[in-house]
C-alpha cells in the first residue's frame, strides 16, 4: 500500500515510506525466539524453510517525534496450500505465546523494546494479535497489532504499532489482499 492508503488506515497519520526491499530481516534479536513470528513480520527465521518463493517488505514511520510505524510486506508461495500452510503454522506458534512477555533486541546500541503478546485471533481469514508495552518503555500508550492473511498463493504480514491502531493491522490486510490479483 502506498504512504497515502497506509495513512489513510492510520487515521490521516502522515507515513514516510522506507524503499521497498526483496530480502528478509535478521537484524533483531527477540526473545523467547519461539515468539518471533508473533512479533514483527518478514523476519528471516521464521521463512527459512517454509519454501516461500519471494518476498518484498516496506517501513513506514511517523516523522520525528512520531510513534506511528508500519511494516507490511508479502510473500509469495508455490501455490495457495502452501501459503495457507505457512499461515496456520504462525496462528498457532501466536496462540503458544499468549500472554507471554517479549524482548527485542536491536544492533548498534539502539534501546530494547519490551512487550506483552496479548489476544490472539483468526476471524474472516486473518490472524492477527495485539502487543501492549511491558516495562521501562517510552511510549506505554502505544500498541501493536501483527495481522496476517492468504491470498491466492500470497501472505500478507504485517505490523501496525502507534496509538489507537487495534485494529489497524487487519484493516491494512484487508487492504493489501483486495490488491492482490490472481495468479
């Protein structure tokens, strides 16, 4: 979704859209690592050898002093079995981190976050859950919702974090999976 739509989901927040990349994170550190699915989406260890064919992932952030951020990417798979296959796996890697509390740590110095996996769903197709902030954190009035769903042979992952975005992540998935075409 263009910075425009992803703004429009987010309530007119303005987004700077990052370049759109074809590779998967493996930059952050999250712990307990079974929960990393649960947290933040495209992350390296959890498509390792689910057989996804490619991948493209974009970063939107509020400007400076913002707490709006985006992560949205897609990720194709030979055909739609596998996709739902890859789907049903993380729901139920989510569900297994209920109400469990989370760490991510960043390179470079940069401060860690701290959350706590909350509800965890699968209404109309699409997973989601929510990350409500657990500790010394800077912004405890923010939120994360993780969401994601198929479409034809193509997951759509995505994290939505910011005030008020409970249900934003599903809204964008729903968003990204009307775009998408058939094969």
């Amino acid at each position: 979704m263009s910075a425009a739509q992803v703004s429009d989901i987010l309530h007119d927040v303005q987004m700077n859209p990052r370049d759109v990349s074809t590779s998967l994170s493996s930059d952050a550190s999250i712990d307990p690592a079974k929960c990393s699915s649960a947290v933040a989406p495209a992350l390296e260890s959890t498509y390792t050898r689910s057989g996804y064919t490619g991948v493209a992932v974009q970063g939107l952030m509020e400007p400076s002093p913002g707490r709006h951020k985006v992560i949205q990417a897609v990720a194709a798979f030979p055909d739609e079995t596998a996709a739902q296959q890859f789907k049903a796996e993380q729901l139920s890697a989510w569900q297994g981190c209920r109400l469990t509390d989370v760490t991510v740590s960043f390179p470079g110095g940069q401060p860690a976050d701290h959350a706590t996996i909350t509800i965890v769903s699968d209404t109309d197709g699409i997973a989601s859950t929510v990350l409500l902030p657990a500790g010394a954190t800077e912004h405890k009035d923010s939120e994360c919702e993780r969401a994601m769903a198929v479409r034809r042979n193509v997951v759509v992952d995505v994290r939505v974090c910011g005030q008020n975005t409970i249900t934003s992540g599903v809204m964008l998935v729903r968003a990204i999976s009307d775009n998408i075409a058939g094969r």
